[in-house]
C-alpha cells in the first residue's frame, strides 16, 4: 500500500492508495497548534477503523505547501510508519514527464494536478481545482504546462466576506435559488456561489479562446462538487485528482 499526503492550507489530506486506486481517504484539518503526536494519534485512530497496519505501507509521498507543516508531519511519519516520506518539491520536477517554465515558483500540488491530467487524460487540459484557492492549471498533452490562474477559494472568499459582518452566522456553501438575494445570506451566497459561476466559466472561455486549440476540463478539490450548475461545463470531475497526481509521482521517483 501507498500513502500518498497533501498538506494543504486548509487540510492535509491523507490518500490511501492499492492497485493504483485510491482506497481510503483522511482529512485533519491544519493546525500551526498540532504537533507531530496529534497528527500521529489521529492517524493510529483512523488506521484502526479501518484494519490498516502500518507494515502494509511501502511508500510515502509527501507534498506541501505550508512549509510550517512539514517537518511536523515527516517527524510523524518516521514515528508511525518507520519511514520518511518521500518530499515532492521543484529539484524533482525535472524527472517528470513536464515542462514547467517556472519550478521554483509553482506549488507542488498544481504539478501534481498537472501530471494526473496527463496520465488519465492524455489530452490538453485545463484543470479548476476548488480548493483554498480557486486555480486552473493549463497542460498541454505533451506535458508542457502553459501556465496558472488563481482566485481566492469558494470558501475563502465566503469567510472573508461574511466574517467582517458582525453576528451573522457561518453561511453555508450552497448555491441559493435567485441571483438576487433576499436577505444577508442569500445576498453573500448569491454574489459568490452565483458569481464564481460565472468566473469559472469566463475563464475557462478566455483560455480556450486564447489557445485556440480545443482543451478538457477537469474539477477536482474538495469543493469541486459544490458548484452543481458547473457539472455539464467539465468533462471529468475527480475529486482525488491532486493525491494520484502525486501517487504517478512516485513512478517516477526511487523509493
């Protein structure tokens, strides 16, 4: 078995990986206060649940954009699994099947996005991945990455907005009836639900217009899922996009 690890701003997600499927997934949330014993314990809780001994496990691969967290969680994984991860950063990318114009200043994860869409798709390709950003990563199915857009996430831009609104509840991330809101919440949820619709779709639009050549689009993320009206606009919605990424990567790295 693989585990394949994404620490993210808002989450590090845990990929459990047989047969080149992902079988399992976890999610803890990140926290500058957790120390490398809590992610362990959490970790040992969730191994249990699901009968998982920590012999099974070959390899891990490592990605991360929180530079705080790292060594945090590579401490934890040579506690719990006896093992250091495998750390995906810009010294390996040129072993990958890519062209990245800027290594040094791409995040691990949109590589990771990159090389997923390459392997399963063998098109050109636009992947909109909804998590705490809202980015879309343009390939082209040679495995040149063109480049990224990034807008703040769904629920970044939410929490930035209604957390300066005094007492007014967590809104909640669905896509409201009207485009016109009839109350505060309707209001927030209209004016981002509605409107990154609307970005979505533009941006995709410019991209192809500007590439001229006909491009895929993905959704992955955790949110991938919330704009529902987005659904007939993608051609393949994988939630797990960014964890195979980094499960390919380890094809192309030694153990």
């Amino acid at each position: 078995m693989i585990l394949v690890i994404d620490i993210g701003n808002t989450n590090i997600v845990f990929g459990f990986f047989e047969a080149d499927e992902v079988k399992f997934e976890f999610r803890i949330e990140t926290s500058a206060q957790k120390k490398a014993s809590d992610y362990q314990k959490d970790l040992r809780v969730f191994l249990l649940e699901k009968q998982l001994k920590v012999s099974q496990f070959k390899k891990i691969i490592l990605s991360s954009v929180v530079p705080g967290q790292t060594q945090i969680v590579v401490e934890m994984c040579k506690h719990l699994f006896g093992m250091p991860p495998l750390r995906v950063n810009a010294e390996l990318f040129p072993r990958l099947p890519l062209k990245i114009n800027n290594p040094q200043q791409i995040g691990t994860d949109l590589v990771a996005n990159a090389l997923a869409a390459i392997e399963l798709m063998q098109v050109n390709t636009i992947v909109v991945d909804f998590g705490t950003a809202l980015t879309f990563t343009t390939v082209e199915a040679g495995g040149y990455i063109r480049g990224v857009s990034i807008a703040p996430g769904l629920k970044t831009a939410m929490k930035a907005l209604s957390g300066n609104t005094a007492q007014l509840p967590e809104i909640p991330l669905e896509l409201p009836a009207s485009a016109i809101g009839t109350d505060t919440i309707s209001a927030i949820q209209a004016g981002i639900m509605v409107g990154y619709t609307g970005m979505v779709k533009y941006m995709v639009s410019e991209i192809r217009r500007e590439l001229q050549d006909p491009y895929h689009v993905i959704a992955t993320g955790g949110l991938s899922s919330i704009l529902s009206n987005l659904h007939n606009d993608f051609d393949y919605i994988d939630k797990h996009l960014t964890l195979k990424g980094l499960y390919f990567m380890g094809k192309y790295f030694p153990s």
